[in-house]
C-alpha cells in the first residue's frame, strides 16, 4: 500500500503531470514526432544514395568525354552508334529485334 500511495503522489505532482504531458504531446502530436522523424531520415538516406549515384555516373560521363575529345576514331564511332551518322555514299541498315517471340 506505501509503494501505491508514493506513486499516486508522484502522479499527483503538477510537474510531473506536465512533463509527461509535454512528453507525449512531443512523441506523437507534433509536427516533428518521432515517426516523422523516422520517415525523414530514410529519404536522406535514400537522397544519399542516389546522390552518390549520380555523382558516379557524372565521373563516368566526364571520362568518356574525354576520351571522345583525344580519340577521333572512337568519335566517330559513337556519332555511328548512337545518331546513326554517315560517311557520304554509304547506306545505313538498322537492326531492331523483335520483342514478341515467334509461335
């Protein structure tokens, strides 16, 4: 019976009473609660990680630019692949594989 008088008394206590107030309303009520929080903090890992992505693919791209810069045959040989570029007299045949199998 003492053990339930001294925390009937705690509970009773106006600052105590607050501060779990101010508690609960700050873990679940608030604009910043904790799920909130929890959700944030995976799309800055996710925001990360694509920044990493494409900070990746930035340093690639720079590379191959510079390797299309010193090398005018493997220029000319990515204006043939990818803008189907010609030389005067030749004739151009694209092959594009048919996405439905045959019956």
């Amino acid at each position: 019976m003492k053990i339930l008088k001294g925390i009937y008394s705690v509970l009773r206590n106006k600052y105590v009473l607050t501060l779990t107030a101010l508690a609960v309303w700050l873990l679940f009520f608030d604009r910043n609660d904790v799920f909130t929080q929890y959700y944030r903090h995976q799309e800055v890992k996710k925001l990360e990680t694509e920044a990493n992505y494409f900070k990746s693919e930035i340093a690639k791209n720079k590379k191959e630019e510079s390797e299309l810069k010193s090398d005018p045959k493997l220029l000319e040989k990515f204006a043939r692949e990818h803008y189907l570029m010609k030389k005067d007299g030749e004739d151009i045949y694209v092959l594009v594989e048919d996405s439905l199998e045959k019956k």
